[in-house]
C-alpha cells in the first residue's frame, strides 16, 4: 500500500489560515502557528458574538 503525502493539502491549508490572518500584526499574519492560533480565537469570539448581538437587538425593541 502506497503512502500518503499531504503537501498538496497542507499548503491549500496553511494558505487558508493565512489568507484569514491577513491584516493581523506582527507574527500573527505572517507564522502559520501564531497565526493558526489567532485565527481560532477570531472565529470563536465571532461565533459568541453573533449569538451575542442577536440577543441585543431583542433588547432595543
């Protein structure tokens, strides 16, 4: 059985962490681990956030 080789796939990856982090600053857009790591936690806070914001706009009315 031949072996799997995930260059192809890592890169498509990488590239998308990158392309999200992309106006980050200092390592955070350019180091695929701080980048990665950044990029989790912008997600997770706008996940939050717009459960958050559905719960606001019930408040206005």
């Amino acid at each position: 059985m031949s072996r799997v080789k995930r260059g192809v796939t890592k890169h498509a990856r990488h590239k998308k962490i990158l392309k999200a982090a992309k106006g980050y600053s200092g390592s955070s857009s350019r180091n695929y681990k701080w980048a990665k790591e950044a990029v989790m936690h912008a997600w997770s806070y706008a996940y939050r956030h717009r459960r958050e914001r559905k719960g606001e706009f019930r408040r206005l009315w």
